[in-house]
C-alpha cells in the first residue's frame, strides 16, 4: 500500500448508503410525528371523528330503521344520521364544555371542571411519558407507576395522623417517590443490563397490579378492616387535595399541580442542562457518552423523573378525584391514556397540555354522551387511538384525502 | 477479527438490549449455579420456617381412566426435605461444571425444577391432595391463548416486526369467534373468524409499521387500546342487547382422542382436551418445522436479521413480512377464541386481561424460538393453574405472587439473568426501499 | 458475458449522481472503475444491479436489453455481487447464506441443506476458497465472509462479477488473496468490474480502467499509466497534497502511555502492551489497515473503553480509570472516527452541539439553567472562525454536508482549553476544500504547543502531518520511526513486518 489513496470528496453523497446514513437512523417515533404538517394533523383529527361518527351512526335504532328503507325515503335516513350524529356530540360538548340546557350559569360552565378535572393526570401522565420519549425511551409502564403511587399516597392518605400542611404535601411525595421508584427501576435495569425498557415497564404494569392487589390483602397496608373488597378505607380529610372552586365542583387542586408540572417541563426540558443531556442523550446516544455524559445515569434519572410524574398523576385519583380509598382500578386507563396524549402532543410540555385538555374534554363529554344518549364512552377510547395513528402516518392521511404527497426531504 | 457484516441497528423500536448503553458482560457461567443455590435456600427456608406434618397424596388418576394409577402418599415434611438435598446435589454438580468450565446441559435445570416442585407442593399440600392431572392438564389448557400469542409474536418478530399487538390480536379474536358461534350456531365458524379478526389486526399492524414506517412499539400499544374501545363498545351497544342471538355461542367441548387419551397420565392432561388444544398441537409442530427447515422460514428469518441482504438475493422483503405477521396474527387470534369458546360460552369486556402480555413475555423468554416459546407458555400456564391449585388448599404463598411470577421471570430474562436473549437483529427496524 | 451501459443517468431530486454513463465490460477481462468517494460508481452499479431505477439509458447483457425491476432480476441474468457492506446473514450458516433466495426444495418447500453445502464445497474447492459451509458467518474471518460473498454470486452460476470496495476492510496479505481470486475468475472467463479508489489495487489487477469524476466518465485509461496521471484524472486537477509544517518546537514529555492494553468483550486483546511518548508540541500519526487497534486505543485514552489496563498519564494526571467526563475536563479534546455516531446529534441545532461536551460547567451552564445567550454568541463566532458553510446556527447539524458536520465537531474540540487533542479519520468523508482547512488547523493546534495524536487509514494523510508515525498491527507497536520513512518501508510496516534495520526514533 505505498501508492497513494486519495482523499475522498464530498458533495452531499448521492449514493448514501443507509449504513453511511447512521444518522439518519429514525430516532423514528419522534422524527415522524414532529415532522408531521399541520394540515395532516388536523385532517387526522377529523378522519378519527368521523369514524367515531359512522359507529354512532351505524348502532343507532333510528338510523337502522331508516336505513330499511333507505330507496324509499332517503331523505328520512339521513334526518335520522344527522340526529344520531348530533346528538352525540352535542351531548359530548354539554358534558365538556358548555351545558346550554341549564339556566344557572355556574351550573351551565360545571362540564368545564369536569374537563380539568379529567384533564389533570392525563396531562400528568402525558408528561411522563412525554419526557421519557424525549430521552428515547418508552415508558408502557404508566399504568404500574400509578398503582404503586397511588398505594403509596393511599397508604399515608388513610394510615397517618398529621395535620394538613405536613399529611397532604407528605402523602403526595410519598407517592410520587413510588412512582418515581418504580420507573427508575426500569431506567436502572436498562442502564446497568441493556434490558429494553419497553418490556420491562410492561412486565412492571402486572408487578405492581399484584403488589398492589396483595397490599389491599393485608391490614397494616391497605386493607379495610372487616371488608372482603379490594378497597382501603377512605382517605382522610387532611390528605385530600382540596377543591379549587368551591365545593360546588369537583375541581380539585390536582389540576393545578399539573399546571405547575408543565412549567417544571418545560423548563427541565428546554432551559436545563439536565435537559439538555436527556435531549442528547435521547437524540444520540453514542455522542452524548463520547462528550462524557453518562448515558446510563441519564436513562435512571429520566424514568425516575417520569415515574414520579405518572405517579403524581395516581395520587391525583387516590387524594382528589377519588378519595373514597385506594382500590386496584384507580389508574383508570390513564396510564395507556397517557401515551396517546404524549403522542398527540408530540413530547413537549404545551402540546401535552393541550393534547391533555382535548382528550380530558372527550372524557367528560364522554360520560355524558353515554348518560343521556346511551352512547358507550369507550367510543372516545376509538377515536383516541385513531387520532394517534393518523397522526403518526402523515402520508396515509394525505392518501384518503388524495393531497399530493410531500416531497421527501 | 469481528463481522463487519452490514447488521442493521436495532435502536429504532427493536426490542433488543441497548449494547451502546452497557456493553453487556460475560457473567454467563455463574447464573446457573447461582440460580440453583438461592432457589434451593429458598425451599429450605421455607420448610425451616413453618414445618408442616402429615402426609401429601399425589393423585395421578383420572376420574375414567382406562387403566387406573394408585395414589401415591408419602410424609410431607421428610419427602420435601429430601427434595432439597436432590436440588443440593444438583446445585454442587452445576458448581462443579462450571468450576470445571464444562457447558451446563439441559437436563440439570429440568430435573432441578421437578425436584424443586416436588418439594415444595409436598409441603405446601401437607395433609392434602394434589391431582397431577387436573394440574397439569389445567395449565395446558391456561396455557392456551399464551402459546398462540407466543407463536403469533415469534413469527412477527422473526420477520421483523415487533408485534406488542398480540392483546388486541386475541381480544379481537375472542370477540369474533363469540359472535361468528353465535350466528351461526357452529364454534367452529367461530375459529375461522377468530383467525381472520387476528388478521385483520395485523393487517393494520402492518400498514402502519412496515407500509408508513410508524414504530412498531406506538402502533402496537395503540392498537390494543383501540381494540379495547371497538370491543367494548360493541359490547355495549351490540352484544348485551342482542345477547341472546349474538353472544350465547356453544362453548368448544373436550373431545378425547381414542387410545391416546387411555394412556395413564400423559392421556388425560394431553388428550382429552379440547379441539383448539389439538390445532395447537398441530401448529406448533408446523411452525416449529417450518421456521427452521423449509424456504419459507429461511426467507422470514433473512427478512427478520438482515433485511437489505434478503432484498440483494431478489426476496420481498416487505410483502415477506406482510404474508408472515398475517399468518401470525390468525395464530394469534386463534388463541383468542379460547376466552369466548373453551373457558367460557361468550365474550366479556376485556375479557384477555392481558395474556397478550404474557405471550409476549413468552416471546422473549423463549428467545424468539417457536419450541421454547411454547414451553415457555406452558410454564406461565402452570404458575397461573398452581396458583388457583394452591389457594383452594389454602397454601400459605399469597396467590398475587405466585400470579407475579411469569412477570418476574421475564424481566429477570431481559435483564440476562436468566439467560442471554438476543432477538432478531432487524426487529422492529422497518424496512425502506431505495 | 458481455455487459454494455449506455447513457444510464440517474437523478436523487435535483442531484444528478450518474449523467450519461456508458460503459463495456468484455468476458476475461477485469474492468476497473476509479473515482473518488462520492464519484457515483456504488449508484451505477446499484442500478446495474436493479437496486436503483435508473432515470435514463439502458443495460444490454449479450446484445439483450435488459429491464430489471429488482436485484432478483439481474441475479437471473447472470449478474453478482460482492457488496461493500457484505449482505451475508450474520447468524445463518456459510449454506444457507448461499441458497437464500435460490434454494433447493424438497417436499412441502422443505429445504435440501445438503445440496446446498455440496455446491459450496464445490466451489470452494473449485477455486481453493477453504469455506466450511456449515460454519456461522459470523465466526468467520472478515476475508472468509467476502469469499463467501463471492460463492453466493458463483452459486447462482454468475458470468458477470461486480467487486464493489472490496479492500477496504481486507488486510494486505488479504487483499493479495482477493486480487489472485479476482484473476482466477478472470481466467475461467467471468466479466469482473472492479470498484476502487485506491490505485495500487487498479494497477495491479486491471485490464481496462474506466475513472469516474463528479458522476461523468471522465476517460479510459491504461493500466500502465502513473499514479499522478490516474490521481489527477480522478480528482480532477494535479493533486498536491502537502501540508506545509515548520519544525515543531518540542515541549516536555506530555502524554506518556505504557503497556496499555484494551480487551474486548469477547476477551480479545485489541490492543495489546501498546508504549508510547507525545511531547508537547508535536504530532505522533498513527498509521496502520483499519482494525489493527486503532479505534480501541483512541476510544481508550477518551475513557470509552471497559476493559483497560496499564497507564496513561496525561501531564502527570492518570487517565486509565477515568470517567469519559473527567478525561474532557482534564483538557482531551477528541475528533472521533465517525462523526455520525459519536461526534454529533444529528437533531441537534449547531450551537447546541458546540456545548454538547461542556454541559456540565461554564462557560454556558450555571446552577444547572443554560446560558442561551452565551452560547448562541459563541456559536455564531465559531461559524465564522471556522468557515462553518451553513444558513444561521440554528441550522440542524444533520442537515450539514461531511466537511461543515467535521468543522463543527473540530471547532467544538479545538475551542475548549486543551491539553492533548486526539483527532481520529479527521478528514474521513471530508471534500478536498476542508480536509486543507482542518489541517491546518491541526498544524497550528501543534504549534501550540499542544500535544497531538493524529490516527488516519490514509497513508498520505499520516505522512502529510506526522513528526513521527506509530504503525499499529494486530493492536501491537510495529515502530514508531520519522515522518520521512519510504512508503514502502511503511506499507511493509503495516502488513506486521518490521524491517531489520529498523531504529525506533524516540520523541
């Protein structure tokens, strides 16, 4: 090898080899749902709602009844479709936003803090998984993280004796250091043994089910005594989160924590050095160990940081919206809620809030929709994860809706 | 020398450890022995700490058994106490390979295991009964959803596609066999419709995370949430209703194989099961055979380690992987009717209650091998059926860590403790063409 | 057979990689395309190989016009190919990477493994290749697996064979061994195209030379031509590459290495008692064929390696024990191998990737907030410093083409306070215009008085900035000797030969 080998040139090659192009390697999950368009975004919104909207219609007596003679009387099939379809999410916005059918405007604005209040731990949660996402870990284990959390606030919610100042802020940072404990767990499993985060959070989910299902065995924990439910007594008066309009609603401070959760988001992650590393980390691993930061600690400190996120949003339900003790369905599906909030919100504190009042919104509405119009609420569950596909799959929605395809950069 | 072969990268949603992060150590060798002595220590500390007396009946008939086995009754405490020192024995010889560096074989970890469990149930059945058959033949049938799921998520996986769907897969699954029974007044429309609802999941797996390159990890997830929602609210709407005409199907009934269900022991846990348990059967034996020896398998296992190599050699990759998660997903959903047909007539709300997260579990315990996958079903099938077994005799482990266990066992498999997992190198890496 | 390319052009958006290529490719004979990286050869005979559509022109095989849809196709036609990256299956055995794709079946598509492994035993013996074909690929030796590359193509009875780089990851002696195999197949009257940008290898095996420049087919030449006629073809100007250095003003003993030793995960020494003195002031090259140990040593005196034993001491401070993070801050600076991996966040915008390893201290951290401010008045100085071509530094640096990407990373490392500067490939993948650049920088980073450990693939580029060269083999010291050795002392040097006569020369 005396010859000379001559240096190499450099126009952006053309012929890039993907293998070259490791820095093209998707940090996909991020890349493809930040680079989305806008359009596409609010084009998927609409495609989910108005598939949500076919199932009203298609499981609605009228419609079906119309539909028998549909060649007949078109006219009366459709009337029946637009009846169907309206009335549910008129009843959604009664439930959620604005009920006009009420005089008493306090009343009229009550669905409004229903929305905050269901908004609370989804944008808690949404958080948590958000910032772990950021670090380029999926963190499944929101529902694990809420349970253990919520046991944990539980347990000092009902079993101490203190006054308020000292038993609300305790049993809230309890729980939130058992969530927080809990998705450390993973973080360390995956800083120390390479384990992939994804399966054990998931694997975490169904350990701290049944942690928490044996806590509600055994008297000194969580137990009622006397009960053969799996039910800790009710919450006493000085660990509950107090309202924060008034007993009249059931707004409770939860929403507010959350609030401040997102301004520490935001901070931590766009101001902070430690946010900062969690970003590089997340982005680039391999960079981030070469410039001396320590890849591991980073993965450990962002779980335990999402942990206890996910866990203040089970303390949320455990110390707010429902107080009446600790039982094994307080995550109440948020903690896979969570995910598709953090999604929509694209892993950033203001779309997390917003993503968060928008499916909080759907769930208040929800519940009224289901009440008056005898409409199953898992129907929201429908369009929730519709939304999330389609946002994720930019060129799909431009397909259905026959838009030119973006040029790919 | 190391490969410089072009190996993709699985850092984009392939489950595979995280090499970059901690350079993965050789501590192979210990983990047996090490293993083996705490669970020994384990057994006996329990039987230090609370001596039960009397005597423990292991039942090995069957209510109609051709040829009737006795009863076999030994004294609890002295039976389990032996155990140990067989599991000690066992120990000192993986101790001793390893001080030998000899390879561990096989046998050692099954007959400890055996050992162990003979043991234990001795003493946790003290004065009692332990029917062989009804516990084991009850694991495999718990185990029945696990290992169509397990099979499901090895096939994906070994195309590369990352498969967390296996939930909705079987949810969907046992949804539509319930009302395709009911319909029709035969279970077995009900199979074919649960395969095909699998599919039809997979279908939409696939066209987001092989066609639109979405992580296959977010689409998994999302899709059993929206499983979740179509079924309960179809359940809502539809299905309690019309319950009588939509959701009363004739539940699958045991249908035992002439002589092979006559021979003692092994026929009544294997053989007189029912229908779907011998499909099973069968579709283990074929994916098994198939993955590793026919020019399908070779090809799905091309697609799933090195993708760009499969494509230089003129395979399709993506319509490889299309056909493969769609067979996969009908394994899947197959194991879903179980739920509506065999363990009870008709659908209920989430009624899975995340087995698809134990076949999953399963997956990676069975190191993305349709074999050890199955067995590994088998085994989570046994710790849920123990459980039930030992809270009827009133057993002194509580039944929520007994049903934790297949849970543990599987992070302590992905953290490599139990066992070095490598998964396909391409899982989870979608596949795009120039 | 036969192969003629007429007019292929091939177009990525507006970049135009091939313009109007035409080609022949005559039986019995090894025709050579020469050009730089990034010339466009790997995107010709990926539409060759029906990989890529080619946009204009057409591929005639034996006077019939082909139409390939997919690599599939032109395998049918005859054509194989040992790829850069090989496309061998890392866990599968030698057999079935050779029937994948074209496998004998039996009953109910089960496969005839034994077939398979008579047709490798066949053609290995054939052309005294010595494959097992039961082996695992990956347990084989880098030059086994190209074999095995080549077996593929031979299997499916392969009449035109492309050699995309294929030296790049052989050892010497193992690049003589491909050339003799290149010959043989020549002889048994396969068509050989033969991807290259190194001239040794053109000279030594080709019949034909075709070079390519810029995605043209800039003219043919012979093989008896010199290196300076086919370098500035290639190039496309009379190509100087010297460095112009003064004598270096040495300083004491900075960086003093003994007896270090880098074992990998399989328990492989990869770096083996390696000794070794840098003064202040002067630059030590390490010169050697890629995977000889230097990765391992660089990554080693950066803290990035587990397993590591004997000393490093860096102005009197020991660094073997070290965290990476406390490495930096005693003064390292580092230009990794790849930039891609280990230098940069890709999604990172160029300020923020300036800072990337001071993040835990001032200048642009403080009590755990960032300074903005300071940063972004930073960024945008070193951008003009540092002729950083890009719109604003807010400009994501995975949108930077190789040389603006390098000159953010070298204005990253050569802004900090530094002690020693350990500066891998520094120009790998770089266009001509920066690789000057960043060598002089390097140069003046010496003039300093800083301590310099430069580790490059690239002979020229060892000779142009050494004041002494190391030649690792096999993660041994061959010798470390004066910048202005012969060539051919070196080249022999790199092969693990150490020459009688040799003196080591001490800093």
């Amino acid at each position: 090898m005396t010859d000379t080998e001559k240096p190499q040139s450099d126009k952006p090659a053309p012929d890039v080899d993907p293998h070259d192009a490791r820095a093209e390697r998707s940090r996909s999950l991020l890349r493809e749902i930040a680079s989305g368009d806008a359009l596409a975004g609010v084009l998927a919104v609409l495609l989910a709602i108005f598939v949500g909207s076919v199932m009203i219609a298609a499981i609605d007596e009228g419609v079906r009844e119309t539909a028998g003679y549909l060649t007949a009387r078109p006219s009366d099939f459709f009337t029946a479709v637009w009846e169907a379809i309206s009335g549910a999410y008129s009843a959604m916005f009664r439930g959620a936003i604005f009920n006009y059918n009420l005089t008493e405007p306090a009343q009229q604005w009550r669905p409004l803090t229903e929305t905050l209040k269901f908004a609370g731990p989804l944008i808690l949660g949404g958080l948590g998984v958000g910032l772990a996402f950021r670090a380029s870990l999926f963190n499944i284990g929101g529902r694990g993280q809420m349970l253990v959390a919520g046991g944990a606030a539980g347990w000092v919610g009902f079993q101490v004796d203190l006054p308020m100042v000292v038993h609300l802020p305790l049993a809230v940072l309890v729980g939130m250091a058992a969530g927080a404990l809990w998705g450390g767990l993973a973080g360390l499993l995956k800083a120390r043994t390479g384990a992939h985060e994804v399966i054990v959070t998931i694997m975490l989910n169904y350990v701290g089910y049944y942690l928490l299902f044996w806590a509600l065995t055994k008297e000194w924990l969580l137990k009622t005594p006397g009960s053969v439910n799996p039910k800790s007594p009710p919450m006493k008066d000085s660990a509950v989160l107090p309202d924060v309009l008034g007993e009249r609603f059931n707004l409770h401070f939860g929403f507010v924590l959350a609030l401040l959760a997102v301004g520490v988001a935001w901070w931590l992650l766009n101001r902070s050095t430690l946010g900062y590393r969690i970003r590089a980390v997340g982005e680039n691993p391999h960079a981030a160990r070469a410039s001396g930061i320590n890849v591991g600690r980073t993965y450990t400190v962002v779980m335990m940081i999402a942990g206890s996120l996910l866990g203040l949003a089970g303390v949320n339900q455990v110390l707010g919206t429902v107080p009446s003790g600790v039982s094994l369905d307080l995550d109440a599906g948020i903690g896979f809620d969570a995910i598709t909030v953090a999604l929509l919100g694209r892993s950033r504190p203001l779309g997390i809030l917003a993503a968060g009042l928008l499916f909080g919104a759907f769930k208040a509405g929800g519940f009224t929709m289901q009440t008056s119009e005898n409409i199953s609420v898992d129907l929201v569950l429908v369009v929730q994860s519709l939304i999330v596909l389609f946002l994720a799959a930019p060129p799909l929605v431009r397909a259905i809706f026959r838009l030119p395809a973006q040029e790919a950069k | 020398m190391s490969t410089v072969t072009d190996t993709p990268t699985p850092d984009s949603g392939g489950l595979a450890a995280d090499t970059a992060v901690a350079p993965t150590r050789k501590a192979g060798a210990r983990k047996l022995p090490i293993a083996l002595g705490v669970l020994t220590a384990l057994l006996a500390g329990i039987l230090l700490r609370s001596a039960h007396s009397g005597d423990t009946t292991f039942q090995l008939a069957a209510e109609s058994d051709f040829v009737t086995l006795p009863d076999i009754v030994v004294p609890s405490g002295p039976t389990a106490w032996v155990m140990v020192v067989v599991c000690l024995a066992l120990t000192a010889e993986a101790v001793r390979r390893m001080l030998a560096h000899v390879r561990q074989p096989g046998w050692i970890p099954i007959v400890f295991a055996i050992a162990w469990m003979t043991g234990f149930l001795s003493w946790a059945a003290a004065d009692g009964r332990i029917r062989l058959v009804s516990l084991l033949g009850g694991a495999v049938a718990l185990a029945i959803p696990l290992v169509f799921g397990a099979l499901g998520g090895v096939l994906g996986e070994r195309a590369g596609v990352v498969n967390i769907a296996i939930e909705g897969q079987l949810l969907l699954g046992a949804f539509a066999a319930a009302i395709t029974a009911s319909t029709t007044g035969s279970p077995w429309a009900g199979l074919v419709a649960a395969a095909v609802a699998g599919a039809l999941v997979a279908l939409v797996l696939g066209l987001f995370a092989i066609t639109y390159f979405v992580d296959q990890v977010i689409v998994g997830v999302v899709l059993n949430v929206l499983v979740v929602g179509l079924t309960n609210f179809m359940f809502r709407q539809v299905l309690t209703p019309n319950a009588e005409s939509l959701n009363s199907p004739e539940r699958l009934r045991a249908f035992p194989i002439p002589v092979l269900g006559d021979i003692p022991l092994i026929g009544p846990i294997l053989f007189r099961q029912t229908p779907l348990v011998y499909v099973l059967y069968a579709v283990v034996a074929i994916v098994a055979y198939a993955l590793y020896r026919t020019r399908w398998g070779l090809r799905v296992r091309a697609v799933g380690e090195h993708p760009k190599a499969a494509d230089t050699v003129g395979i399709k990759v993506n319509r490889t992987r299309y056909r493969t998660i769609l067979l996969a997903g009908a394994i899947a959903g197959l194991g879903g009717a179980y739920f509506s047909l065999v363990s009870v007539a008709g659908f209920n709300r989430e009624m899975t209650g995340g087995a698809g997260y134990i076949a999953l579990a399963a997956v990676i315990f069975g190191k993305w091998d349709p074999i050890r996958a199955t067995l590994a079903a088998l085994l989570f099938g046994f710790a849920t059926n123990l459980q039930g077994v030992l809270s009827a005799i009133g057993s002194p482990v509580p039944s929520q860590f007994m049903l934790m266990l297949p849970y543990l066992v599987t992070i302590l498999a992905v953290a490599g403790l139990v066992g070095r997992s490598r998964p396909p190198a391409a899982d989870g890496v979608p596949y795009r063409q120039q | 057979m036969r192969l003629v390319l007429r007019g292929i052009t091939k177009r990525f958006g507006s970049v135009v990689a091939n313009d109007s290529i035409s080609l022949t490719v005559e039986p019995g004979e090894i025709h050579c395309l020469l050009g730089e990286n990034g010339a466009g050869k790997s995107t010709l005979m990926n539409v060759l190989y029906g990989l890529y559509k080619a946009d204009e022109g057409e591929i005639e095989l034996d006077g019939e016009v082909q139409h390939f849809t997919g690599p599939g196709d032109a395998m049918a036609a005859g054509i194989g190919m040992v790829h850069q990256h090989f496309m061998l299956i890392p866990v599968f055995t030698v057999a079935e990477n050779v029937m994948l794709g074209n496998e004998t079946t039996g009953f109910a598509g089960s496969l005839d493994l034994e077939a398979a492994s008579t047709r490798v035993t066949e053609i290995s013996e054939r052309f005294g290749f010595h494959v097992n074909p039961d082996a695992l690929v990956e347990d084989l030796p880098v030059g086994v697996q190209q074999r095995v590359e080549i077996i593929k193509a031979l299997s499916r009875d392969a009449e035109l064979l492309v050699f995309d780089e294929p030296t790049a990851v052989l050892t010497p002696q193992e690049t003589d061994e491909l050339m003799e195999i290149m010959r043989q197949l020549k002889e048994a009257g396969k068509a050989i195209v033969f991807i290259t940008h190194k001239l040794r290898e053109v000279r030594a095996v080709a019949d034909r030379i075709t070079v390519i420049r810029l995605g043209k087919v800039v003219g043919e030449a012979e093989p008896t031509a010199s290196n300076a006629e086919l370098a500035s073809m290639m190039v496309g100007r009379p190509v100087e590459l010297v460095v112009h250095k003064d004598e270096p003003e040495l300083g004491a003993d900075a960086l003093v290495v003994k007896d270090l030793r880098v074992t990998d995960l399989a328990g492989h020494a990869q770096v083996d008692g390696l000794s070794f003195t840098i003064r202040a002031g002067e630059i030590l090259a390490v010169a050697g064929v890629q995977g000889n140990g230097q990765t391992e040593l660089t990554e080693a005196l950066l803290g990035l390696q587990d397993d590591v034993t004997g000393s490093i001491v860096l102005d009197g401070t020991e660094l073997v024990g070290r965290s990476t993070r406390q490495i930096l801050d005693a003064g390292v600076g580092f230009i990794p191998e790849d930039r891609q991996v280990d230098g940069l966040v890709p999604g990172f915008t160029i300020a923020e990737n300036l800072m990337l390893n001071r993040s835990f201290r001032s200048p642009f951290v403080k009590n755990g907030n960032l300074r903005l401010g300071a940063l972004r008045e930073f960024a945008a100085e070193k951008l003009k410093q540092y002729d950083v071509r890009a719109r604003d530094i807010d400009t994501l640096a995975g949108n930077l083409s190789g040389g603006n990407q390098q000159k953010v990373v070298v204005a990253r490392e050569l802004s900090r306070d530094l002690r020693l500067l350990v500066a891998a490939q520094p120009t790998r993948g770089v266009d001509v215009g920066s690789i000057e650049f960043i060598h002089k920088q390097i140069v003046a980073t010496r003039d300093s008085g800083i301590p310099v450990l430069v580790v490059s693939t690239e002979l020229d580029e060892v000779v142009a900035l050494a004041d002494r060269i190391m030649v690792l083999y096999r993660g041994k010291v061959v010798g470390i000797v004066p910048a202005d050795t012969p060539r051919e002392t070196l080249g022999l040097m790199m092969t693990g030969e150490r020459p009688k006569d040799l003196k080591d020369v001490a800093s």
